[in-house]
C-alpha cells in the first residue's frame, strides 16, 4: 500500500486561529482526504509551536506569571483544536511542541548534530526579530527593520551556539537542482535558489536561560534554551515518532506551509536533516497568503478575519469551497465577504444545489420519485449525441481530478473547476434536451436518458466533492436516495477511476429519491 505523509505548519500560541491559518488546515485535509480515498495509508500532522519569546511574551502580556506558560498554551491549544474540528479538519495526529516526548527528539537531533561536528559555541552579534523569531545580519535588517515583516529588530549580543549550515550549502543547492519538485511551486524553488546564491551563516540555534526561558534546554548546556524554530522544525519527525508512525511515514510526502516561512523549511530543514542522515521530504509547498486589500493577513495588523464566524454565516463547506476555488494554490488571495456571497451564490447556489434540485424535482415529476432504468436509446438522434457528451464528460471526471491533485503543483482550484464544469455543463445540458417538451410529444424514453444522465452526474459530483465538501457530498449522497455506504472502499476508491465503461451507469435503477432542503439557499 503506498503511504503518503502530510504536515501543515505548526502555529504560534500567542493568538487563536484566523482565516490564513484556516486555510492551510483546509488545503490540506482536503489533500488527505483525497488520498485516504485512493486507499493509501495516510497521516496527516498538525500541531501547535509553545516555546519562545513571542509566546512568552503574549503569556506575560495575557497576564500569566512567568513559570505559568503551561497554563496561558493550554487554553489556546484547546481553541486551535475547536475550531480545527468546526471546520470539519480531521488530522491524524496533533503535535504539541511542549509535548515531552517531542523535546526528546528535539534533545536527541542536537546531541547528534554535535557529534557530527555540527554544533560550535561562538558570540552571537546581530539582530532577532521577535514576531518571527528569526535572526538577521546587519545587512539583512538595513534600517533597523526586519525583512520578512517590517517590524522593528532588536540588538542581540550573546554567547550562543550555533549549526554549521555554511558546510551543507553546496549540497543544498545540488539537492534543489537535482530534485525539480522539492520547492513548490516553481517560483518559489526560484526563490530558494536566490537566497543560496548568497553565503549561508551559521544558524544560531539557543538562547541563554537567563535571557529566555521557555523552550526546550540544550541537552549538552543547560544554560541554553533550543532556538524555537529548531524545536519547532523538529516536530515533523517526533509527531510521527510519538505516535509510533515513525518508520511507516518517513519522510513526509509533502509540506504544506505558507510563503513567510519558506526560508525556514526549503533551507534550515533540510540541512538539518542532513546533518543528522534522514532522508529529505518529496515536496515541501509554498502556497500564498490571504490579504486584506493589500495586506497580510495577521493577528499584529488586526485585520484578522475569524473562520468561526464566517461558517457561522454561510456554512463550513461553502467556506471550504471558497477559499480552494478562488485562489490558485500558491498565489495570494484578497478575501471579501461580497466576493464569498457572489461565489456562493452563482456556483453553489445556482449551480450545484439547483442542478440537484431541478433533477429530483423532474424525478418526482415524472417517475413518482423513483429513479428510471436508462434505455438504449432516446429515438432521438440529437438526444443520444447530447447523452454521449455528458457520459464522456462523467468519464473524464476522476481522472481530471487525479491529474491536478497528484500533481506536484497541488491544482486544488483546478479540480474543483473540473467538478463544476461537468455541473455546468449538465445544467445546460438540462436546457438543450429540453425533457418538458419530450414530455408533450410523449417521448419518455428520451426523458428517461435525461434523468438518468443527470443522476449518473450527480453521483459523481457527490464522491468528486467528498475531499473538499464532505457535507455536502453527505447530504447529496442522501436526496439522491443511494442505499450503498458512501464510506465503503468500493464507493470512495471510484475517484481514482480511469476513463472506461466502469466509470458510467451507476446509479441503480429503482432507487427512491428523497428531496430534500435545498442544499444552499440564495443569500440576499
Ligand atoms: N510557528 C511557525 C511555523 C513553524 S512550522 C515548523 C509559524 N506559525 S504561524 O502561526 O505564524 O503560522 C504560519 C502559517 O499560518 C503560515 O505558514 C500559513 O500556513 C498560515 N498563515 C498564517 N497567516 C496566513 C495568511 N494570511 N494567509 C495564508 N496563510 C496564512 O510561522
């Protein structure tokens, strides 16, 4: 069986999700989803980053006293963890980075980095930036800001440790070149490369005790705390490892992650894995960020929009869907609520709930509410050349999708675009053939093709949708009247379906429809 292993980032503590985090989350339960359906052994990993200045700060700030982190985590961890489960994210595995057993396999990667050379004592002399705890050169923080978020830097002169990333430059970039699906999308491979056409510095990796305090003490100097990103960078190996998954999963398939921390996972990753022998990811995957007008989303501009409250308004599945379909999955995404209504409204209201409705409708209409046995043909030339175009697009359906979502680009709008265009076109398809007036000259064996090519579509939609809108492929599944278990291997393994005859007339005839609410009412 083949395994496939995902990872999102872990998130900061210091606040509680909003929509930018949301969105990876979906990404890539939609993703794991998917591949669960193709029978592979999936994990998926999400989790939460607790140490370091940022959180320690936030926690005094909140008003915890120090020694009283735990506390100040926990109740935000639980939040990240409600909302994860409001939004329908079924993870395999939640990785927390004040989880004992992670700081092990922290304390165990730095112990044999050292042996290996790769660790040396030296001053540290130059700037952090807190909000993204990262360190920067003179020149990388010109002016006193930090590169990556503007945010003013400090000045930091310490004894410290450090990890001789400059050693595995060379092999970095080789790797990257002799491996062209290691950093997605393109551009952002691009973009790694620019970087290492500088000279790498050696990482700093701790920081003194006396100066921070929450994080995971060096196992060789217990003067020192782990640099939180080390630690946290490490947690893509201890989830698995504390869930015994370790040998069956490693290394991950890919890693999801956004483009502000790119840097953190295509250069101080991989070298860290090299450095103690693992093997590298297949992919690690940049993908955009959502803005507001022009800027970032993010808890310190304040412009955070809640994904609590938008599911709230129009529904976990439509926020699902629009947050997949309206943005290609690399490029950045402006997020408006008009733009949400608009989208939910001419492709889920209009398109998918009414070519449902109109069908069962005609169901109910014509056939007493039970499905028809599809004839040979509609004795209507015209009509069988239209019902040729429908079946081969159902045909072409799974396949479209498995070309875009296993596809190294991660085309998640794409194949949502496959499944509404074979929705499209079976709505027009309703125009053209026209069964009303079939229906006045008697011929029921062309309204018979009709309906039956319109539920043959429908089921299709139904399982095509499951990644992405689980719900809703439930509640579809359900008016459509199917009496076969939609979790069942047989259903779910159809999406991997290749274009052929097995791919058409599925739809038992006999079957007893059952009408429902529509599935998205118009909002005004
Ligand atoms: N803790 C680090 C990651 C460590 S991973 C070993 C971190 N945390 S974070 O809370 O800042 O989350 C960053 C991630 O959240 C991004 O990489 C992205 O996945 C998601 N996003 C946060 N804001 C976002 C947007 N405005 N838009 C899209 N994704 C966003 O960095």
């Amino acid at each position: 069986m083949r395994k496939f292993y995902i990872t999102t980032p872990i998130y900061y503590v210091n606040a509680n999700p909003h929509l930018g985090h949301a969105y990876t989350q979906i990404a890539v339960d939609a993703l794991a989803r998917y591949h669960k359906m193709l029978g592979e052994a999936v994990f998926f990993l999400t989790g939460t980053d607790e140490h370091g200045e940022k959180i320690e700060k936030a926690c005094l700030k909140a008003g915890f006293e120090k020694g009283k982190e735990k506390e100040f985590v926990d109740a935000i961890v639980a939040n990240f963890k409600n909302v994860w489960g409001a939004l329908g994210i079924r993870y395999d595995g939640f990785i927390r980075t004040t989880d004992q057993s992670h700081k092990k396999v922290v304390q165990e990667f730095l112990e044999k980095m050292k042996d290996k050379g790769d660790i040396y004592r030296g001053e540290y002399d130059g700037w952090y930036c807190t909000p993204c705890e990262t360190f920067w050169t003179d020149a990388q923080a010109e002016n006193g800001v930090c590169p990556d978020c503007n945010r003013p830097v400090e000045r930091i002169r310490e004894k410290n440790y450090f990890f001789r990333m400059s050693k595995y430059q060379q092999w970095l970039i080789d790797h990257i070149n002799a491996n062209p699906e290691f950093v997605m999308p393109e551009y952002r491979k691009n973009e790694v490369l620019g970087f290492l056409r500088e000279e790498l510095n050696d990482l700093c990796i701790s920081r003194p005790r006396e100066r921070m305090s929450w994080g995971v003490e060096l196992p060789f100097d217990r003067d020192y705390i782990v640099y939180v990103w080390f630690d946290a960078l490490i947690n893509y190996a201890s989830g698995l490892k504390a869930r015994k998954k370790f040998e069956e999963f490693w290394p991950a398939d890919i890693h999801v992650i956004a483009k502000d921390i790119l840097r953190h996972h295509a250069v101080y990753w991989p070298i860290m894995l090299k450095s103690v022998g693992m093997p590298m990811p297949k992919t690690i995957f940049a993908h955009g960020w959502w803005k507001i007008g022009k800027e970032k989303m993010s808890k310190s501009r304040g412009n955070i929009v809640d994904p609590v409250e938008m599911t709230g308004k129009y529904g976990v599945d439509p926020l699902r869907y629009f947050l997949l379909k309206t943005v290609a999955f690399g490029q950045d995404g402006s997020f408006s609520e008009d733009v949400l209504v608009t989208v939910y409204n001419s492709d889920l209201a209009n398109d998918l709930g009414n070519l449902l409705n109109r069908t069962l409708t005609m169901v109910e209409k014509y056939f007493a509410g039970t499905s028809p046995a599809p004839p040979r043909a509609a004795g209507d030339e015209e009509q069988d050349r239209r019902s040729d175009v429908i079946r081969d697009a159902v045909r072409g359906l799974f396949p479209a999708i498995s070309d875009r979502l296993l596809s190294p680009k991660l085309l998640l709008k794409e194949a949502l675009e496959a499944i509404m265009q074979v929705v499209g076109k079976a709505n027009k398809y309703i125009e053209a053939s026209a069964p009303w007036e079939y229906s006045k000259a008697g011929n029921m064996e062309a309204i018979k093709l009709i309906i039956a090519d319109l539920l043959e579509v429908l089921r299709a939609a139904a399982i095509a949708l499951l990644p992405f809108m689980p719900s809703t492929a439930r509640k579809m599944w359900e008016q459509l009247g199917l009496k076969e278990d939609m979790d069942t291997e047989a259903v779910r393994k159809e999406i991997s379906g290749t274009k052929g005859p097995r791919d058409w007339r599925r739809f038992p005839p006999g079957t007893k429809t059952a009408k429902g609410e529509p599935l998205f009412p118009r909002i005004k």
